[in-house]
C-alpha cells in the first residue's frame, strides 16, 4: 500500500470540492427540495404507526439519498480523468492500483460525508431533532460507510464504462430502485413480503437505519449492530470489486 | 557507454493488426533518441510498452537495467513521460500540478520544494505557478508537462510528440528546452515525431518506423550521406511512370523515388543533370511542370527507405502548404 498515493488523492479531491462552490450548492439543492417538499409538504399528512414526525423519520434517508446520489456519480471522477488524460499520468507512477482505488474512495468519502453534514444543519433549521446521546457520532462512521459502499459502485462502473451517456443512464438505473428499497422515506414493513426481502439486500438499507438509530435514537429495521455490519461488509466487498476492476482497466 | 535501453524483438500485435511488428534496438545513456514516422506507425504503442502501460505480445525489453515485464514498478521509478495527448489536471495550479506529482514519487518536503523550484525556473513558469491550470496556454501547458516529467529526476525521459499541434515559434521554443535539458542533465531522452525538423534538430540517432517496423537507424547525418550527392525533384503531371522507367536505366542516376507528381532523383553535380533530365523527358514527349535541386534533407532519405513522403499522412491543405514552403526554402 503506498500512503502517498491514497493522500495525494485524498488532497486533490479537497482541493477541488473547497473550490467548486457552486457545484456544492447545486448538490444540496435536491436534499433540500426532498426535505421541504415531503419532510414538511407531505410530513403534514403522514401519521406514522409508531408515533413521531415524518420530518424525523425522511432526514436519515435524505441523508441517504444524498450520499447515495453524489457516491454514484463520482465514478464520472474516472471518466473525466481518463478524458483529460489524468488518469496516465496517475498510472505510470509507481504505485499499486489498490492505494489508487483507496485514495479516490477516501476523497470522495469525505466530500461526500461533509456535504451530508451540511444536509444534517440544513434539516436542523427546518425543524428536525438530533437525539443527542454517546452513539450521536457515529452516524459519521454511517455516512462514511454509505459513501465508501457507492463510490466503490460508481468507480466499477466507471471502469467498465467507457462514455458518459452510457454512464449516465447505467446510474439511473441502479441509484432509483436503491432508494426507494431501504427504507429511506418509507418503512420495509409496508412493502409485500417478496420486495422486504430484497431490500434486506440493498446496502443502503443498513446506512439509512443506522444513521436513524445514531440521529434519532430509533431504528425502524435492525439494532445497531446488524446495521453496522451490514453496512461495514458491503464497504468492504465493494471496494474490492471496485478495486478489482480498476485494475483490469486499460489506459492505452 | 552504458546502454539504458534494450529492445529485442519487440511485437505487439491488437486482434489482426500488426502494430509493432519486431522492432530492435538500444539506446545509450544520455542520448536523445529520435522515432520518426508517420501516425500510426507504432511509435506510440512502442512507448507505451516501454513505459509498462501495455502489454507486449512478445518480445523483450529492458529500461534502466530493468525488465518491463518482470519488474515494471522498478521501471516506473527511473522513468519520465510526457503523453502525446494533455494529462495535466486543469483544476489545480501549476505548482500543485508538480507537488502531486513529486508526493505520487515519494519525493520528501525539503527535496520536493527545491526540485520544484528549479524545475519551474527551466520552464520559466516561475510567476504563473500559482494560476489554474486551465488558464494556461497551449505552449504553457506543453511546458509544464515536460518539467513535470522531470521533477523525480528520472534516468530516462519519454517525449510522444511534444510540440503537436503547437505553433512554429513555440514548438522552436520548446525544441531549446528539450536540447538544455540534454545538456544540462544527464537524463537520457526518448523522442517520438513526425516532424522531420524536430528529428534532425534533436536526435543523436534517428529511427525510421514504418508499419511497425524500423527501416533505418542511424545519424541524422550519416542517414543524409548515405543518399550523398543532390536530390533533383522534377514535377510531372502525366506519364510520371513512363519518365520514371526510363530515367531508372541511367547508371548516374543513383536512387530514384516518386511520389505524389514528383520524382526524386539522387545525383552527383544535380545542376548539370537538371537541362539533361528536362532534354530526356522532352524527348519522350512528357511535359516537366518544375524543376528544383536540393541537398539530401532528412525527409528525402525517409521518401528513400518507405518510397513515401511522411506528409503524405497529413491532410492534403497541409500537403500544399508545407510543400509550397519545401519548395521555396530549397530554391
């Protein structure tokens, strides 16, 4: 593993993400309009079973979806590097593809957790409640686990995809069906039997429970610790399918 | 000497087509080494395999002692490159354009900032360091790129095309660097062209790739006297292969090429020999649309070895431009 390699990485995507304001702004403006129009729009009409605000119970998987959405499209970060040659000039130094693949991973964690904190603030200001208590924190640990999971899916297929149309459309396909199955807006247990299931499989169903169980002090699917390692175990297998197709990609 | 690279046999074959089709030879330390030809000749893949980006189909080689096949990392650390198309990040500076770079090369704080230092005053991009890169211009860019390449001071440097696409002045421009780095440095320059200038005004030795294959290796001036004598290039619109068969059984014409509506012919005392090829053509009842005499340039020994102009690749408004200047120039 070659550390200066992963930091490198890591400090470019810094670089990049403090200085394209307005790309941050435009990142946060779908989670906003998911927050206004059925945190507080629709969270007007909803009662949920359970007791609680519907305003509480969106915020994690807006968080989710946030996460989800900017995770997926920074594998278009290959793309573009390979388009602007970038990429080259990266491969023919003498660092492993692993440390390359980790370095993008961590970068791209971080912009995309310190945009969702800014998601958490803004949800804040309209109304929503952090149950402050010693596991609070660890929703970082949630948001990063999310991120790493889908940046991983979003650099295989960035690899594997040469255009950007194609990528484009192969990320819609994945990123709707992996929202609307985990929970994020509303409970599995309203979903038939057979769909349940496959949401059981969808990562992103542990982020967003884990991020409710560490934000809101409640889950709606699993204690604690099956959300962590559910979320943990998917991190990690894809990251090595990302780094595993990485490092097939030809540069040529 | 010591020989910094070694090719044996190198192939490199994409499905049905040949790409490098056993390309031989070796490269001493400190040379520049020029690869002249035109696109698609296999110059770029050879690079590319040199440089442990590609996979050779079969064949060896070796770069600062090292195997490309067996020991590609060590190769990566004794060697620059420069691509032919941009790899810069146009997002950052100058300046953190070669510190990342230096950091990918584990080159330490204090070391990095002195290498840095000196790089950007070779390239003199000293107060632009700090600007995005995406404001540069094209020439800045090239610059740029060719300094990064030599920031962890590497024993050799691959240059694929550094001036394409760059104007005259500027490709001048960047010739003087390539040629001080040489100088200055000991690092060893590989160069790949299909500009016959920057060949002749660069290399130590040139080699004519053509179809993957090398036909000629050598000086750029022993490559000239090989041809000897003047190059007498004589335009003819119709019957050109009737003049030609019939010029070719004159014992002092030495070599003769066509190509495009010209013929070459290598001669000894080209002054004399221009009124007699006029007299024969007339004889033969073939019209002569110019005439003109030249010493052998680099060009005309490529025309000698493929039996084609290199610009013949090029579009055909290049085509005229540049052969109106070749005209002019050797009047």
């Amino acid at each position: 593993m070659d550390a200066n390699a992963i930091y490198v990485l890591w400090l470019r995507d810094m670089k990049r993400f403090i200085r394209a304001k307005s790309r941050i702004i435009g990142m946060l403006m779908m989670p906003v309009f998911f927050l206004l129009g059925l945190g507080l729009g629709l969270g007007s009409l909803v009662h949920l079973s359970g007791g609680g605000s519907y305003l509480e119970f969106i915020v994690p998987g807006i968080i989710g979806m946030t996460l989800l959405f900017t995770s997926i499209s920074s594998g278009t970060a290959v793309l573009w590097d390979r388009q602007f040659g970038f990429l080259k000039e990266i491969m023919v130094t003498p660092n492993s593809r692993t440390s390359i693949i980790f370095g993008r991973v961590l970068g791209g964690a971080t912009t995309a957790v310190l945009q969702s904190i800014l998601v958490v603030i803004i949800s804040m200001l309209v109304g929503f409640n952090i149950h402050w208590s010693g596991i609070t924190v660890l929703a970082v640990v949630f948001m990063f686990l999310i991120a790493a999971t889908f940046i991983s899916l979003g650099i295989t297929l960035g690899s594997m995809i040469n255009d950007f149309q194609g990528f484009q459309l192969v990320t819609n396909f994945f990123t709707l069906p992996l929202f609307f199955l985990s929970n994020g807006i509303f409970p599995l247990s309203s979903l038939p039997a057979v769909v349940e299931a496959v949401s059981f499989a969808n990562p992103l169903t542990y982020g967003i429970d884990g991020l409710r169980n560490t934000l809101t002090g409640s889950g709606t699917f699993a204690p604690l610790w099956v959300d962590f390692t559910g979320a943990a175990i998917s991190a990690v297998i894809m990251i090595m399918i990302a780094a595993y197709t990485f490092g097939k990609t030809d540069v040529g | 000497m010591v020989n910094v690279i070694e090719v044996e046999r190198l192939h490199k074959e994409f499905g049905s087509l040949k790409a490098v089709d056993g390309i031989s030879f070796y490269v001493q330390e400190g040379e520049i080494f020029g690869f002249l030809g035109p696109n698609g000749a296999g110059k770029t893949t050879t690079i590319k395999m040199l440089t442990t980006l590609l996979k050779p189909t079969s064949g060896k080689a070796s770069v600062a002692g090292y195997s490309i096949a067996e020991n590609p990392k060590e190769v990566r650390k004794n060697i620059g490159i420069v691509f032919q198309d941009p790899s810069l990040d146009e997002d950052l500076t100058g300046r953190e354009n070669l510190e990342f770079h230096a950091i990918l090369y584990k080159i330490g704080k204090e070391r990095r900032d002195k290498k840095i230092a000196e790089v950007l005053k070779l390239i003199e991009l000293e107060d632009k360091a700090d600007v995005l890169v995406k404001n540069y211009s094209g020439g800045m860019k090239r610059r740029l790129e060719i300094g990064r390449g030599l920031v962890h001071e590497p024993r050799v440097l691959f240059l694929d095309e550094p001036t394409l696409g760059l104007d005259v002045q500027t490709r001048r421009h960047i010739w003087e660097y390539i040629k001080r780095l040489n100088d200055t440095g000991k690092v060893t320059l590989i160069l790949t062209t299909h500009y016959i200038e920057e060949a002749d005004y660069l290399a130590d030795r040139v080699a004519f790739v053509d179809h993957g294959k090398i036909v000629a290796l050598d000086t750029p001036q022993a490559l000239k006297d090989k041809l000897g004598g003047d190059v007498v290039s004589i335009e003819v619109h119709k019957e050109i292969d009737n003049l030609h068969r019939h010029l070719k059984k004159f014992k002092w014409v030495k070599t003769i090429t066509k190509h495009e509506g010209y013929l070459d012919l290598t001669v000894d005392e080209g002054e004399k020999k221009i009124p007699e090829i006029i007299m024969l053509a007339q004889k033969q009842g073939i019209a002569v649309g110019s005439a003109s005499i030249h010493k052998p340039s680099l060009e005309d020994v490529f025309i000698h070895y493929t039996g084609k102009s290199i610009r013949e690749e090029e579009s055909a408004g290049w085509k005229g431009r540049i052969r109106a200047v070749h005209m002019r120039r050797n009047r």
